[in-house]
C-alpha cells in the first residue's frame, strides 16, 4: 500500500526494503536527503522534497539497495556495477 502514491515497500531481488519518507526535521541528523540500510532493509527519502527531487534521491537509494543485494564492491568495474544494477532493476 502507498501514502500519497508513493511506495510503501519496493522488491529488491529476494529482500523487500520499507520506504519511509520522514520529514527534513526528522531527517536532519543523517545530514543527507535519503539513506538505505540494507541490514534492516529499509530505504527514507526526505517527504520535503520537490517530486522531481525525491524521485531522484528514490532512485539513488535503489541502487544503493541493489549494490548490496547483488554483493557489488567498489572495486567493481563501471561496466560490471551497470550490468548488474539493470539486472537488478
């Protein structure tokens, strides 16, 4: 179910991350616009952004999420990092 037709929950591979959107107020001590934590699997994006934003930093946390699920390091080539994130997507 969504808030406002925004998701509540998103499938990522075989884990479901929760999607909060917490206010600017609420998300001012992460000093960021969104954060994923894939231990809990729960994905905020800031409730206070324009839509265009809060899609943006939605999306930015997704492949965040997808980074983890599909166990991509930083030492990964750009190339192996799009081919597994399309997979992912």
């Amino acid at each position: 179910m969504s808030v406002h037709g925004k998701p509540d929950r998103i499938k990522v591979l075989n884990l479901t991350f929760t999607i909060l959107f917490p206010t600017a107020k609420e998300m001012s001590a992460s000093e960021s616009l969104g954060w994923c934590d894939p231990e809990t699997q729960v994905i905020a994006v800031s409730g206070d952004l324009s839509a265009d934003s809060m899609q943006d930093v939605f999306l930015h946390e997704v492949l965040h999420s997808i980074a983890y699920v599909m166990g991509l390091k930083e030492k990964e080539t750009e190339e192996n990092y799009v081919r597994s994130l399309a997979t992912g997507l």
